[in-house]
C-alpha cells in the first residue's frame, strides 16, 4: 500500500510505491534531492524526518548513526515509509532539468596511466549526447548484471568520450577486468548522469578540493569545466595519496597551476618511498588543510575519495568554522565496502 510524501519547505507531495525509498520515489517525480551512493553509503541523502516512521534498509553508521535515527533524521536512499512521511529537503535546481539515460557505449580506449589506474574512454552512439554537470557520476552495467558507479573525469564541454578513471582494486570483479581482460571495442550500458556532487556556480567563496585517489577524477571534471567558465574564484586542489606514485597524473595539475593564477596544487603523500625523496607536504589529507588555515567560516569544500577522509574532512572542518551547507562530498566505496554489515 503506498504512502505519502510530503516535502518541505516546498510542500511538494509525492506518492511513495511499495518498495520504493523516499529518494527513488523523489527522484520518478521529479524532485530533484541530493544524493550521491544511492546504497546507504556516503551520507549524501541525509536530511530531517519531521513527522511519520521509516524503516530503514541496512546502511553505514558513519553515513547515519544511531543517534542520528533516534533524533530524527534518516537516509532518503534506504528509507521506506511505514505512515505517510514528511522530511525537510532543498530542492537541487541544477539537475533539474538533466534527463538520466541508460545507454549503449563503446570501449574507445583503455590507457592505463599508472601502475594500477586505467583511464577508460567511453564513445557515445553518434546520435546520442549526455547533458550532465561536471562531476556527476555514471553507473556502468557489467557483463554479471552488476552496476558498478564510476565519476565521470572529463568537464561537459569536451564530452566526445567519457573518461571514466578504473583503480585496480584487489578482488575488484570489474576492475580486474578493466585491467586484464577487457577489450577496445566491446559494448556495454550505462545509467547516469547520478549524484549531486558538482560546483556550486551561484557562490563566490574561495574553493577548497581535497580528493584521495582516483577521488581526483570528477574534480578533474569541475576543475576544467570550472577553467573553461573563466571562474576567478581562489581555488586549492589538495591531492592525497600514500606514494608518489600514487598520483597517477600529477603533471595535469601541476600544468593548472602555471596556467592559472587563481589556482593552487598542493600533493600530499601520507607513507612517502624512500625512492621518492619527497619534499612536499606530508599527513593525513585534513590535516594539511588545518595547518594552512585558521578558520574556514568563508569557505566551500569539495571532497572526493576514500570514506576516512570525507568523514574526518567534514568533521573537522566544521568545528574549524565551515558552514555545514558548504561541504559536498563523494565518498568512494568499493564493492567489498558495500558487502560489509
């Protein structure tokens, strides 16, 4: 038996079908709230239940707590209503009107550009086009029926092939794949544009970006599509990663950083090689960014990569001053992250 969902401060009212969650019932109506894992992982969805019950599907306590569930928030994309619902949620007006598409594409290209991450180029039907907003997501549809999400690294302006950015995780079905066996040519599907992890054009605040591993790819995306814009916003890129050789293309942000004056590079390396004979800067990614500012109160913040970072980049920023609307993150989880209880 369906339930009713009703919005605020919108008042928009929505049906929810069995089965569905609050977000997969927004989302066929239109209303476009933010998100970004769609499993219960990142914490994106979060938002206040003000009146009825949910019942939420199994769901990582760093994304909502404990506490949190007893207070009254919930996690939009594994809540089920038992009553008729109402949550506080704003409306994302930037993806309103961007249709999400599963579509065919061919493997153009696979360049493996370090030594474990493959940049994977992706050719559209030539008479299909992608609208999506730089730093948006896709997910791809594997050969085993799985749906695999991956950020979308080129900026929409220069969107002849998507540039997906593949780590070869140990015990990643699909990325050993990418890795040891797939094809140039071969044929898949994909869903998107997802997420609500894209700049906020609207502001004029100073930009910090904090991105660990293959985190760095749909902040490549904003960051050209932001250059392309002739945004003059002050921009820093923090790039964290255990070895040099981690940064698996260092010399594209170090280009940036000569190229425009607005901006700022700055690779931090958490377990540097002694082979590196690194001189850079050293630590844990948020740590970096407390060292070099005293308060973040006229800040915004991008973080994208591993969950530890975006959790403890939030946490500390926000004690440190950063207004709690302008952190947007992405938190990557692998599969075996989402297998977890």
């Amino acid at each position: 038996m369906s339930k009713q969902l009703t919005i605020e401060p919108s008042g928009q009212q929505i049906e929810v079908r069995d089965g569905e969650t609050l977000l997969d019932a927004a989302l066929r109506s239109g209303f476009n709230m933010p998100y970004g894992c769609k499993n219960g992982a990142c914490g994106a969805c979060k938002g206040k239940l003000l009146s009825g019950e949910v019942q939420h599907d199994s769901h990582s306590d760093s994304a909502l707590s404990k506490f949190e569930a007893e207070h009254g928030w919930a996690l939009f994309c594994c809540a089920h209503p038992e009553t008729d619902v109402a949550i506080e949620c704003r409306e994302i007006a930037a993806t309103k009107d961007i249709q999400i598409k599963t579509l065919p594409c061919r493997v153009q290209k696979i360049d493996k550009v370090s030594h474990d991450v493959a940049v994977l180029s992706l050719k559209l039907p030539t008479t299909e086009r992608l609208q999506f907003l730089a730093g948006q997501y896709i997910d791809i549809h594997t050969k085993t029926g799985k749906k695999r999400s991956f950020s979308i690294a080129n900026p929409p302006h220069a969107a002849e092939y998507l540039e997906l950015h593949i780590r070869n995780v140990p015990g990643g079905e699909f990325s050993n794949y990418v890795w040891n066996e797939m094809q140039e040519k071969e044929i898949y599907r994909f869903t998107g544009p997802l997420g609500s992890f894209f700049l906020r054009e609207e502001s004029d605040k100073p930009i910090i970006f904090l991105a660990t591993g293959t985190g760095f790819a749909p902040i490549k995306g904003i960051l050209e599509h932001a250059f392309n814009k002739g945004i003059k916003r002050e921009i820093i890129l923090y790039w964290g990663a255990r070895t040099l050789a981690d940064l698996y293309m260092p010399q594209l942000p170090g280009q940036w950083q000569q190229q425009y004056v607005n901006f700022t590079f700055i690779p931090v390396l958490s377990e540097p090689a002694p082979e590196d004979v690194w001189q850079g800067r050293t630590g844990f990614l948020h740590e970096v960014v407390l060292e070099d500012f005293g308060s973040l109160a006229h800040h915004q913040v991008y973080a994208c990569g591993a969950p530890v970072m975006v959790e403890a980049a939030y946490k500390h920023f926000v004690a440190r001053g950063l207004p709690e609307e302008e952190f947007f993150s992405d938190a990557f989880f692998t599969a075996r992250d989402l297998a977890k209880p």
